[in-house]
C-alpha cells in the first residue's frame, strides 16, 4: 500500500515545476536588469503584470529634480525673472542690479535677494567656484538649490552670512512644509532685549494664514495684510502655480525670544510664539521641467489599461499643471475638486458600482482634503480615470495606496524620497528611482536605474512572464503529471506491469522536460502586451480550469493513450503478449506467464517502461510547438523565421533527446535504475504522433479564430 501511495505521488506531482518557475522569473529577472529595470525579488517581477494603478510622485519622478526659479511675485508686483536679470546684465556690479529693478522697488527685491541666501540649506561646491553660476555644483535638495543659484546670480552669499550669521535653524520637512532660520542682524543690535531676524521660507498656503502683513513693492514700505491684499496674493499664487511653477512664500520677521538660546524649550518657543506675525516679503516661481520620456510613458501605461494618478507634496494647481503637460489630465475642461465629490455623495446612495455614475474623469484633490473624506466618498474618488493628488504627506500618501488596494486595484507606487517610503512600502510594487534616496531604495521593490519610461518595458516583461510561466506550466503537466499518474493507476486497479518507472517519471520532470521548458522562457509576446487591460490578480490565477483542460484533458489524453499503445504495441510484437493479458495479470504476471520466465518478463516490461519514456518525450515536441502559441498558427509564428524566432526550442529538444539516449543505452544506468536500450523503431513511431498533437491543437485554434464566440473558445486557455 505504502508503495502504491508513493508511486502516486511521485507521478502526479511535477517535481519539475518549482525549478521551472523559479528559473522562468530568473531568467526574465535578467532580462529585466539589460531593460535597466532592476527587482529585488522575483515575486514583484509577475505582480507587476497586474498593476492597474499607478501613484507617481512629481519631483524627481515625472519631473527631472532640475530646478529652476523662473519668476519672482510680491503682494503688489510681479517681475519675469527673465527682465530682472535683464537689467542686471546691464550693470557692472552686481550690487547694483537690484537698485536698477525700480526704484520703488529696491527695498522688497533686496529683503527677498537676503532671505534666499539666508534661509538656505544648500551650498556651493568650492571645487566648481570658476564655473558660471548654473554649472557650480551645489550640495543641498533642489528647491534650495534653485533658490541659492538665484541669488547668487545678482550678489555672493559670503558677505551677506558674515553680516547675519545663523544663530538656530528648524529645517524644512514634508510635514511643517516650511524651513526658519533666525539670524543676529546689525540692524537689530541696539535693541534693549536680544531682538533676533526671522526668515522663514515654505508652501504660501500653509504660511499665509500665519501672516499679518507684508512688504508693498509699490510704496517700499510695510503694509497691513488686508483681504484685499491676501485675494491679490493667492491670484498671484494661482497664476504661477497654472504654470506649472513651484511656488515658494519667502516672510520674515523680528523676534525677542523669553527662553535661552540653545535651551530645551527654545525650539518649543520659536514653533509656537515666533511662526506668527509673519511679514510677507515676496515670492519664487520655481519650474521643474518634466523628463522628456515621462509623456510617452503615461500615454503607454494608459494604453495598457493602466491609471497613471500624480500624488505630491506640491500645490495643487502645480501639480494640476504638470499633470496636465505630460498627460496625466487629457481634457480641455477643469477637473472636478472636493466640492464634486461633496455634491454627488447622494448620487451614489445604493450604486454598487460608482464608475456607472456619468462624472468628469478628471479630479484634483488636496491633501487636507483627504480627512473629511469617508468610505462612500472613496469608492466614488477611486473610480476617476485621472486623478492629482496635491500638498500630501507620507501618511496621506499611504492612505491613498490602501484605499484603492481596499476596492480590489493592484497598486505601484513611484517616489524617490524619504518622504515616499511608506507609500512604497505599502504598494503591491514599490519603484524607487535609483538617483533617489536611500530610504526609498530600501523600501521599493523595484529599481528604476536609469530611464522613467523603464517602468512601460518592467510591466511588459511582467505580462509576459506571465503568459509564459502560463506556457511552461502547460507544458510540463501532460507528461510530467497526466501521463505519469496513468500508468500507476492502471498498475494499482487493473493489474498491469507499471508501464513507467518512478526513476523515468523523475528523469522526465526534472530533467528533459525542464530543459525544453526552459526554452518557452525565450518566447516573444505573441501580441502586443500593452494594447491589453490587466489581468484581475484577485481573479485570474496562474493556474486555471482552461489550463488543466488543456494539459489533462486535450494534450494529456493524446499523450498517454499514445505512450500506452507505444507500451502495448512492444510487449505484442516483442514478447507476443496481447494487451487483453496484460490486464487484471497482477500475481499472474511472474515466472511461467505466457512461458516466459521471471527474468524475461522483468526484461520485457523494464524495456516497455522505456519505450513508454522516450515516447513521452518525443511526443512533448509536438506539444511544445502548439503550447507556445494561444491563438496563432504555427505557420504564422513559427520558431525560425522573426519576429518570433525561438531557436533555443531545438536545443532544448536535442538535450532531452540526449537525456533520453544517455539514460536508455548507458549500460551503467541500466544497471543502477534499471532501464533498457528499446528497439530502433520505437525512436521513430512517436513522431507521427508528436505531429498529430500539434495537428489537432492547431485544428482547435482554427475553431477558436473561426468562432470567438463558441463553445471551443469559451474553455480555450
């Protein structure tokens, strides 16, 4: 009994099937690395074939981490860059540029010019001080780097530090979204109480409520925050951010602090008594131009039936703006914003299915936003086709990624900084890009090390791995598992000599099966990858009921009625035994049966069993020619000729071949496990039968092309 339980299991279980798995994602792992797409595990390599949501962060990301300030704003003036350093080129000193911007002008440029080299946290690479400004290297974020290259452009930062030097600092981070430094002034000195210059830089939205005036341009001098003022300040916000600009509030103001410098409760003091009553000095308009690659890869992944949202720490409307240029918003019309969602939270009152409902596809939520929304509000959010995600944190980023994990949508998400990590972590893929930062590297999945549009080829490979580990299980189960149970079943039920050895069932799965597996690896899309939606990785499995129909019940059945009448066939003319003797011989089959003695009938069956091994293997030629194509004839894919050119299928069929021949006539195998040389003919008789499987699945492709719609195409794998 135990033995018969044993022979079971080894024939029904592919003992090759993890190996070619494992090999499949390898080698398509490597594949993925030429493509400069580098995963981390080989799981994340046929996830990525599901992905239908894509959550991208801006900087770095979509845009090339380039910054540049293009404009500068005050309450009451806006100057293109472009003109000021127009009339700076026309001075000698460039101290002097800034008294020629206006006269009634020079106070707020020059309070701006001071704040940008102050409230910085970049530096200037010493070892490039001979190059022109735009070409010095800088070490700090690029928001800084932008800012500390334009003031550098009108006047040196060494005097004006040594003139104010930094006395506390607290440094930007993505949730205060602002820096503060405070700075001993000459001008402050006289003062009766240590009076200190607070300069503060960061998101207009998040200081403009903590502002109660600012610096007129106009009238060079300090004018009360009115609302008139503060509609005019975020009219110039709005039309910087609709640039696609990066909007940056510079404010100051003076500050005696109560608590010693340096002392425990100094920080505490400056975040609660000294960030109010700030002075609005001016603004920065900072463009980060998008990669060049980034439009054609949110055209292609949307073509693929992929979603492609922008999640950022930026404005809103900026965001809007970028997403905009590179595809992420495709209408003419503006996107819906929170009140939309607000206004149709009764329309979806018992809709099971929120995308039914006729809206714009088109959505631009803030990231404050997000808390007020609620479950019912979420199912309506999730089915936008385009969506920006503006002024976020980490923890609203990983939000976003859960709720439409929650709605049943395999998630990726892009980032580059600290701040993306959790997002990144929480994703069904993590990408990280390689230039960023270490946290994001450790928490991604997947490592775009060069080109964003890397991301297009990862998620082809990973649809096409897919379909291939699909081919290769295919492959494997007609003999490694069908054809390999049948033979124990009719030993155990009905009394035949095991017509195939548990050693040859093993040589077939781990061996000459794999190799020739291997090569359906090499297979080319048979079509275009990304012209098809993702699969649902909830609902289609790797493994299927169109599958085990195709490996058991079509090719299954055609290989083992045929190695079984190769079997029968050789004990008929070899030891002129009928297969209606064979049955139901049990006990019966030992010394005297048919006349022959013991040793004889051990030979005969021993060679039967390899006749019925090397039939298999032939025969998985023919069914390795139909599995490699779903739907295409082989006449119109076929293995020679491009695109689909697969020679590694005949070097991989000539390696089972020399398996097969190397475990049949070596006469230290046949003495150790018990195998025999077969006689010549049973080397040729296989082929028409390998040919008649690929008949008859090419027979069922052409029902399949004939009928879409029929029974046949219906259960097609």
């Amino acid at each position: 009994m135990l033995n018969n339980v044993m022979g079971c299991v080894v024939a029904f279980i592919p003992e090759g099937m993890p190996i070619g798995v494992a090999l499949t994602l390898m080698m398509v792992a490597r594949r993925m690395k030429a493509a400069n797409v580098l995963p981390k595990g080989l799981s994340t390599v046929e996830t990525l074939g599901c992905v239908n949501v894509i959550c991208s962060d801006k900087t770095g990301t979509l845009t090339e981490n380039r910054m540049t300030v293009v404009s500068v704003g005050f309450v009451d003036h806006y100057i293109p860059l472009s003109e000021i350093l127009e009339r700076a080129a026309t001075n000698e000193k460039l101290q002097s540029a800034s008294s020629d911007v206006s006269l009634t002008g020079k106070k707020a440029f020059e309070k701006l010019h001071l704040a940008a080299h102050l409230c910085n946290d970049a530096t200037l690479d010493p070892v490039t001080k001979d190059l022109p400004i735009p070409e010095r290297k800088v070490q700090g974020n690029a928001t800084d780097a932008a800012v500390l290259r334009f003031a550098e452009t009108f006047q040196p930062g060494q005097p004006l530090h040594e003139k104010y030097p930094k006395t506390f600092q607290i440094p930007f981070n993505s949730k205060n979204k602002w820096m503060l430094t405070l700075h001993d002034s000459p001008e402050l000195a006289k003062s009766e109480k240590h009076t200190y210059l607070a300069l503060v830089k960061g998101a207009p939205d998040v200081l403009l409520p903590k502002c109660t005036s600012y610096w007129s341009y106009e009238s060079d001098a300090p004018r009360p925050l009115t609302d008139e003022a503060k509609e005019r300040f975020m009219a110039l916000q709005e039309r910087l951010s609709r640039k696609a600009e990066r909007v940056i509030l510079i404010c100051q103001r003076e500050y005696s602090p109560t608590t010693a410098l340096y002392s425990n409760a100094f920080g505490d003091e400056i975040m609660e008594h000294c960030m109010c009553n700030l002075m609005i000095i001016g603004v920065l308009g900072i463009l980060d131009p998008p990669r060049p690659e980034t439009a054609k890869t949110v055209a292609d992944g949307r073509r693929a039936g992929i979603r492609f949202f922008m999640v950022t720490g930026d404005f809103g409307l900026t965001g809007a703006a970028i997403g905009r240029s590179v595809g992420i918003f495709t209408g003419d019309r503006d996107p819906d914003t929170y009140d939309t969602i607000m206004e149709r939270r009764e329309d979806i009152q018992g809709v099971v299915d929120p995308s039914l409902i006729a809206i714009n596809k088109s959505l631009l939520l803030e990231g404050y936003q997000l808390n007020l929304l609620e479950s019912k509000d979420w199912d309506l959010v999730c089915a936008y086709e385009e969506i920006v995600f503006g002024r976020t944190t980490p923890e609203q980023k990983l939000r976003i990624v859960n709720e439409f994990k929650n709605r049943g949508n395999a998630v990726a998400v892009t980032g580059d900084g600290v701040n993306d990590a959790p997002a990144l972590r929480a994703a069904d893929v993590g990408i990280a890009i390689a230039s960023g930062s270490d946290v994001a590297l450790e928490a991604a999945d997947l490592v775009l090390m060069d080109r964003f549009d890397s991301i297009v080829d990862a998620i082809r490979l990973g649809r096409l791995v897919f379909q291939n580990l699909q081919k290769v299980i295919g492959y494997l189960l007609p003999a490694g598992s069908w054809s390999e149970i049948w033979p124990v079943l009719l030993n155990v039920f009905f009394g035949v000599p095991l017509p195939l050895s548990s050693f040859l069932m093993i040589i077939i799965c781990v061996f000459t099966d794999l190799f020739l597996s291997l090569s359906l690896i090499m297979e080319k899309e048979e079509f275009d990858l990304l012209s098809i939606p993702p699969r649902n990785h909830k609902r289609d499995h790797l493994i299927n009921f169109k599958i085990y129909a195709q490996s058991y019940l079509f090719i299954g059945v055609m290989e083992t009625v045929s190695a079984h009448a190769m079997f029968f066939l050789y004990m008929w003319r070899h030891a002129r035994i009928p297969a209606r003797d064979l049955f139901f011989a049990f006990e019966k089959y030992q010394d005297g049966f048919h006349g022959y003695t013991q040793e004889q009938l051990t030979n005969f069956n021993v060679t039967g069993q390899c006749v019925y091994f090397v039939t298999l293997v032939i025969l998985q030629w023919g069914n390795i020619l139909s599995i490699r194509n779903k739907r295409l004839s082989i006449l119109q894919a076929d293995p020679l000729r491009k695109p689909r050119r697969n020679l590694w299928l005949f070097v991989g069929a000539l390696i089972s071949l020399a398996i097969a021949v190397f475990v049949t006539k070596v006469p230290g195998i046949q003495r150790l496990f018990g195998t025999a040389s077969i006689p010549i003919e049973f080397w040729f008789l296989p082929l028409p039968l390998a040919l008649g499987i690929l008949c008859m699945d090419e027979l069922r492709k052409v029902c399949v092309r004939a009928w879409p719609n029929g029974p046949i195409a219906r259960i097609a794998w």
